[in-house]
C-alpha cells in the first residue's frame, strides 16, 4: 500500500509524503533553525511593513515549509519492508524450521494463528 | 530465529522466566516513536494554550491592557540562552558520533547550565514582574503559556541531567547514543516551541 493511500492528506500532488520533522536529532535542529528564521521573518515585516504583511510573510512561509517538508518517501523508511512466507505444509505436517520463523512487524505466523 | 527463540513449541525453563520478545509493527524504533508521540501530545497542549491566548487578544480593545509592561528585553537575552542550548547540544550529540567523549560531556553539560539560566532568569522575571495571573484575562494567559513552557524546560532538565550523569559514566558510544539523541529531539522541540511563545507573547 502507498504512502499516498495510506496518507492522502499528507502526500503532495506529485505522490511525495511529509517528512517527520523531529524523525531525528539533526532534523530537529534543523527545524529549530528553520522556526527561528521564519519567526524573524515574522517579526520583521510586522516591525517594518505592518501586520497585514507579517500576515503575508506567515502564509507564505507556511507553504514554503511545507513543500521544503515534503521529500522522497522513502526517506524515512530506512528499514526494509517485511514480507510475511507461509510455509505451513499442505500434508498437514508440522511446520519447517523457516515456517516458524516470524519476522518482526508481520503479524502472527501461521502456526500461532491455528492456537 | 529458532522456533523457540519466537516463542512457537516447547519453551526451556530459562525462557518462560521471561516475557517474549514484544512485536514491533513500526519501522521507527520504539524508543523514538515513543518520544514523538509524546510531542504530537505536546503540541496539541500548546495549541489550546495558544487558542485561549488568541482568543482572548482578539477580544481586547487593547493589547497588553495599559499597566501591563512585557520583560521583553530580558525575555529576549533569554531567548539567545536557550536557542544557544540547542547548538551545543548538537554539539554534544555530533560529538559522540565522531567518538569524542570529552565534546559530548562539555555539550550536555554546558547545554544544562544554559537551560538552568533559562529557567532560574524566568522565575526571577516572574518574582519582579508585577502582576499575577489572577489580575486578568491578559495576566492568565501570559503565565499559562510561559509556564506551560517553563514546566517543559524542567522536564528537559531532567532528561539532560540523566543524560549528562550516564555520559560521565561511560554509558554512550559512537554505536549507541539513543540516550543522547532522544533527549536532544525533544530539547530543540521545546526550543522551538520557545520562539513560538517569544513572538506570539513579548513581540508581536
């Protein structure tokens, strides 16, 4: 299933997922800098220009954040994906040594699903 | 992984002394996942803070009501105290990675006593202030979002110093250093969430 489908709203148009901005330290401290220099922004328009144009300054900094946030899918998911293997045997013999196996995140094997 | 090892067929009598292996579903560790749902919760506690606080400003012919000054200017040293924290507990962190003990346990100590001055510098604003969160609906709002965040800056305290007493100890590596990073997260987090509060409440 795709990131899309799973996550329509936070996938852009071109099918690329919103970055966890606090995945990691380095992300963090990267969104830390990103925050101080889009409130700086902020402020100096309303100091300068007014309020109407800090209003401007926050929605387009927004945007601005939010396409910077969205990068490759697969970015995030470093670990590979999982595949479940059912190897219950069709004699009605005890599972192989590999169908006991159960990889983490897949679910129950399936000779835990018969208990 | 054995058949035994996940828990499927008969369990030597060491293994049942223990409970078996947790399921992990997320591909983020646990750990990790753990801290970041406790930030989401976070920021929807800020958020209706902030809500209250903006619905009270637009409502008010006035903003501050006259009498009512702001510590900006020492809201604002403030500020650079503990945005410089969050540098030198990058520091700290990239440290250890690179394998130099001595940098990670100069940046999360010096990352502490700048976060204590944050903290110590906000309680002695508080004593000299001049109004109390009683006085009114300016009064109340002001003290529940800096308070809110001052209370996050204990909790961030608390996590660096146990972060700083196991770094001295020996307990982190360039391999593992979750202990490090976990509480960094969530250290720039409430730096942010700092910048927030600053703008919104002393400058605009």
């Amino acid at each position: 299933v795709s990131s899309r489908a799973r996550f329509p709203l936070f996938v852009s148009e071109e099918g690329k997922a919103l970055r966890n901005p606090l995945r990691s330290e380095a992300e963090a401290f990267r969104f830390l800098i990103t925050t101080i220099i889009f409130f700086a922004a902020i402020v100096g328009a309303r100091l300068l220009m007014g309020v109407i144009v800090a209003l401007v300054v926050a929605i387009v900094g927004v945007a601005l954040i939010g396409r910077l946030l969205r990068g490759d899918p697969s970015a995030g998911a470093q670990a590979p994906r999982l595949v479940v293997r059912d190897h219950d045997p069709d004699d009605g013999g005890e599972p192989s040594q590999n169908g006991a196996q159960r990889p983490s995140g897949t679910g129950r094997s399936a000779p835990e699903r018969r208990r | 992984v054995s058949a035994q090892a996940a828990g499927i067929g008969p369990q030597p009598a060491e293994a049942r002394l223990h409970p078996p292996v947790a399921n992990q579903s997320s591909r983020v560790d646990a750990r990790v996942l753990g801290m970041l749902l406790f930030i989401a919760s976070e920021v929807m506690l800020f958020g209706s803070f902030f809500t209250a606080y903006f619905f009270v400003r637009l409502h008010a012919k006035v903003w501050p009501p006259p009498g009512f000054e702001r510590p900006v200017y020492v809201a604002g040293i403030n500020t650079i105290v503990l945005v410089s924290s969050s540098f030198t507990v990058h520091w700290a962190l990239q440290s250890i990675k690179r394998g130099n003990r001595a940098g990670m346990q100069a940046g999360l100590l010096l990352t502490f006593l700048l976060g204590f001055t944050f903290l110590f510098t906000q309680a002695l604003e508080y004593a000299r202030i001049g109004f109390a969160p009683r006085d009114n609906a300016f009064t109340t709002t002001f003290f529940c979002l800096t308070g809110l965040h001052g209370a996050h800056v204990m909790v961030g305290l608390t996590l660096l110093a146990m972060a700083t007493t196991r770094a001295f100890r020996g307990h982190f590596s360039p391999e593992h250093h979750q202990g490090v990073e976990v509480p960094s997260i969530y250290w720039h987090f409430v730096d942010a969430m700092w910048i927030v509060v600053y703008t919104t409440v002393y400058v605009l």
